[in-house]
C-alpha cells in the first residue's frame, strides 16, 4: 500500500496508473456524487485522513467582465516602463487580447 501511494505521488501526469490513484484516493473518499446536468461533484472525504468533511467542485457559465480592456497584471506591467518600456505597440495588442489558452 505503501508503495502504491509513494508510486502515485512520484509519478507524473502521463505515467499515472489507475492502480495508484485507487492506491492513494481510497482511503481519503467516503463518498462522491456527480450531477450530469450541471456537471458538479460533490466528495465526501474521510474525516480520519482529510481536514474538511464535505468539497463540491462546479463547472459554472458566467458572463464576460466588460469593464476593463486590461486585466490587472497587465495595467500592472504597461504601468512600469522598466518592464514595458521597449514593448512595441503589436506586442501590447497581443497581450490585451485574451486567449482562451491562457485561463489555467
């Protein structure tokens, strides 16, 4: 068992078993419940293992925030010179359009 869960912990996204996930997730799940419809997970976890008794995860649609053209760490980095002084004005457009690609 111990080995299984050392397994789990040193291996990465692309060599992971399905074996060292049981390994490792069994002894922390009590109980777990998806709603297709809305897709959110609701886990109960082990009170022996794991702090906090009950975790829900949603997947939620929200609306686009419209009221700046910059995200804060951009206004952040066109605000200091040092680090956008030489940014050409294509490389500033780049950065001020979103990509979805960037939302991890």
């Amino acid at each position: 068992m111990r080995v299984a869960v050392l397994e789990f912990l040193d291996a990465d996204v692309f060599n992971i078993t399905p074996e060292s996930c049981i390994a490792f997730l069994d002894p922390l799940i009590v109980s777990w419940d998806i709603d297709l419809a809305s897709f959110s997970l609701e886990i109960a976890l082990n009170s022996r293992v794991a702090p906090g008794r009950l975790k829900r995860f949603e997947f939620i649609e929200r609306e686009a925030r419209g009221t700046s053209v910059h995200e804060p760490g951009l206004r952040a980095f066109l605000k200091d010179r040092s680090l956008s002084g030489d940014a050409t004005p294509e490389e500033i457009e780049f950065l001020s359009s979103p990509n979805p690609s960037w939302a991890i």
